[in-house]
C-alpha cells in the first residue's frame, strides 16, 4: 500500500497526462549563456524539447534545494538554496522546458564541491546555476510535444504540464499526479499512449520511499532522479536515486505498488 500526501487544492479525477511525440538520440555540446536553463535551450534549438544528462562537468555557478518541511500552503516545499559556487556536476538529468515564455528546465541530480559539508543531490536551479566551459550532454531531442511550465492547483506548484506541438510517434511524454503508485501508473499511462515495450526515463517524486530489499525510507517528500528504467509488456520496473528531507541519498529500485507520487513525476518514455 502507497503513502499518502494530502494536498491543499482539488485533485481532479484524471491522474496523469501521456501525449505522443518523437524522440531522437543527441550527442550536444551547451554553450556557455547566461543561465543553465539558456544553455539547454540553446543547445536545442529547433526541437519542441528534450530529456538530458550531464556527467562530470563544472559549472561556475551551482545552485540547488533539497525537499523541506510543510507550509501553510504546500505540502512540502523546498529546504536551500545551497550555493555550491563552482560546483561539479557528478550527473544531473534533466527536462527541457518553458516558463513565462522563457527557457527553463527540471533537473535533479549529485553534486560535489571541495570541503562540501551539505547535501549531494538535489533540484538544480536553472536561472541561478550557469556553466563555466561548454559541457557534453547526451539524451532525446524531442517533437511533436513539450513542458511548459504551469501553476497546478491540486498542489499549488508550478509544474512542467505536457502541451502538443503537432504530435509524433514512438515515444510519449507523461506526467503522473499525487497519491498513486508510481510503476503501475507509468505503465497504465504509457499504454494509454500505445507504448508497452521501451524505455522510462525522467524524474518527480516519491513519498516515504520503498526500495527493493532496503529498509523503509521515513521522508514524506523526496526528489528523485531515474537512474534506469524498462516497460515490458505493459509492467513498469524504475531504479531511482533519491534524496530526503533530511538530505540523505538512496538508490534501488521500486517496490512495485508501493510508492506513491509526492507531487509529480514528469516522465519520457521511448518505445522499443
């Protein structure tokens, strides 16, 4: 049985968003901008959007939040910033997206700095964070769909929302709701989009987290990062790292029926 987070606004009936698109592997190259979030969208330019990863790279600004306590309005909020200053990039994976008609991104991921006493992974902030050299990343460039950031009142975040960009085939775009298990929620969203078979990659989160042959994880919020993740004849099977509200990390995989979303899990899934 999944916990539960109870949230402020109205949960509508429909759970999840799942819109078709395309999706090509990339090999890039981010330019140095002003922001991370330009960088990445430079980088994509002509593309509707993209699931990235970064490995091993510096950037001259680092600046991430990890899960925090409660407020009166949000059910869990943010604990930071933590200012890393020329922080190392480990691997961070992340979305490409629009806010305000602006570039933006959702990236989670491990960091590292000399003599840093604080957290290691976390939710990187992408107008706060920029890159010092031009850094490789690889992933999917995508068509036909894309984020765009909106405020969603079940939860009262602003949140990357699927939006059609002319449609495609082969992958599909997905974002899952509050309170249901994370495995079986991908797998039923993906077939609602006509995927089966492929691959799950993305990031959300997870209240108190249940790892396959680890102890309970007591964090009612949580940022997580997919680290691997496989949809086999309609069955989802997800490995996450994961960071809780106390800052401590984890990675395994899901307890099938046993995690539920946090807040969201925003999700590219390419069929085979």
């Amino acid at each position: 049985m999944i916990s539960q987070l109870i949230h402020p606004g109205p949960a509508p009936a429909r759970r999840w968003a799942a819109l078709p698109c395309s999706a090509e592997p990339v090999d890039l190259i981010l330019p140095v901008a002003d922001t991370l979030a330009q960088s990445v969208a430079l980088a994509l330019s002509g593309y509707d959007g993209g699931w990235l990863v970064i490995e091993g790279a510096t950037l001259a600004n680092l600046d991430f939040v990890v899960p925090g306590p409660r407020t009166d309005s949000h059910a869990a909020w943010y604990a930071g910033p933590h200012r890393m200053g020329a922080g190392h990039v480990r691997h961070l994976g992340l979305h490409a997206a629009r806010k305000d008609g602006g570039a933006w991104l959702h990236g989670h991921g491990q960091f590292a700095a000399p003599g840093w006493e604080g957290p290691t992974f976390g939710h990187i902030l992408p107008l706060e964070s920029r890159l010092a050299t031009p850094t490789r990343a690889r992933g999917w460039a995508i068509r036909g769909a894309g984020f765009v950031v909106a405020t969603d009142p079940e939860t009262r975040f602003p949140l990357n929302q699927p939006v059609a960009c002319g449609g495609g085939t082969g992958a599909a775009l997905i974002t899952l709701r509050p309170n249901q298990d994370m495995t079986q929620a991908t797998a039923l969203a993906a077939a609602e989009a006509g995927i089966t078979r492929g691959r799950i990659l993305g990031l959300g989160s997870i209240v108190n987290p249940r790892l396959a042959g680890q102890a309970p994880i007591d964090s009612y919020a949580t940022e997580i990062l997919l680290t691997d993740g496989r949809l086999d004849h309609g069955d989802a099977r997800i490995e996450t790292e994961l960071v809780t509200l106390s800052g401590t990390r984890h990675k395994g995989w899901l307890e099938p029926g046993e995690n539920g979303v946090c807040i969201t899990a925003e999700l590219l899934v390419i069929a085979d």
